[in-house]
C-alpha cells in the first residue's frame, strides 16, 4: 500500500515553511495561508490511500494545496457582490444548511437610481465597444450570459488560464473606460 511512503507526522516539520512560502505569493494574507496549509495537510491526511507514489510527498501535497488555491478564490470570485446568510438546521427529517442571498431589491428604487442605473449600463455598452470583438464575445458569455468555462473555451479554442486573462483584461479596460466616460 502507498500510505507506508508519506509521514504525515513530519508534513509539518519538513514541508510547512515550503508550503507557507508558496501560498503567501498567491494569497497575500498569512492567516489565510495558515488555513490554506492546515486545509491541504487535512486534506492529504483523508486521501492518504491515494497516494500513488508516482510524485514526492511535497510535489503530491503542493498538488493538493493548488487545489485549496484555487477553490478559494471561485468562493471569492462567486461570491461577489453577495451578501448570504446561512443557517445551519435540524429537525426531525431533514439536516444541513439554509442559505438565502440577499440582494437588493430592485422594486425599491427611487428614480434617480433607476436613472443612474440606466446611464450606467449605456456607458458600460458604449465601453463594451471599445474592446476587441473576441474579448468583448468572451466578456459578454462569462460575465454577463454566464456561460460554463469550459463551453467558452471549447467554442474559442483557448486553456481556462487564458480565458481568466482574457477576462481581467477586459476589465481593465472596462474600468478604465467607465472612469474616464462616466464618473
């Protein structure tokens, strides 16, 4: 069995500081990196039988660290503009979490924010057509017809990496756009 390869009694003497470097260039919060490196030893402790042996220790736990990376910035990044609350609950037939978003209520607007919020999405159309068309296509899918990653990459013929790319830098220029036409 593979698990007589890995000690996970010495992850944290051999590998913490190794693993805290790698995290804080991506995350740029220690407490955060601490709980991405407590995560990823937990994380290595449960699927210890899947521990193939075809890496090292360190190479499989960074692998696993990647993961917890990028998982919790699509909690971030999915969460934007959200406000939730989740309950936890319990009754006699059902267990698990209650979530409700709260979003504002669209049906309370004044007309000057009705109003603003039409200049605001004439400005945002007018910047959309400053992009380029394949990044604006790109923007428009994931942003704003919220279509899968994956069919958007497919469709263009591009890696998830660059899609990301694409999206940040239509960003930048959407907000650049918006802060020279519209504020």
């Amino acid at each position: 069995m593979a698990t007589n390869l890995i000690d996970p009694t010495k992850w944290v003497d051999k590998y913490s500081d190794y693993l805290f470097n790698y995290t804080i260039v991506r995350v740029n919060d220690r407490e955060l990196a601490n709980d991405l490196i407590s995560e990823t030893f937990l994380a290595g402790l449960k699927s210890m039988k899947n521990f193939k042996g075809e890496a090292t220790e360190r190479t499989w736990l960074i692998s696993i660290l990647k993961r917890k990376i990028i998982d919790h910035y699509r909690r971030i990044n999915s969460n934007k503009g959200k406000a939730e609350v989740r309950i936890n609950y319990s009754d006699e037939s059902n267990e698990g979490d209650w979530l409700e978003e709260q979003a504002p209520d669209r049906f309370d607007m004044t007309a000057e924010d009705i109003m603003e919020n039409e200049e605001l999405g004439t400005a945002i159309l007018d910047c959309m057509n400053t992009l380029n068309e394949k990044q604006a296509k790109i923007f428009k899918m994931k942003t704003i017809e919220g279509f899968d990653t994956e069919a958007i990459c497919n469709e263009f013929n591009i890696t998830p990496s660059n899609l990301w790319v694409i999206i940040h830098r239509a960003r930048v220029s959407l907000a650049e756009c918006l802060e020279k036409n519209w504020f």
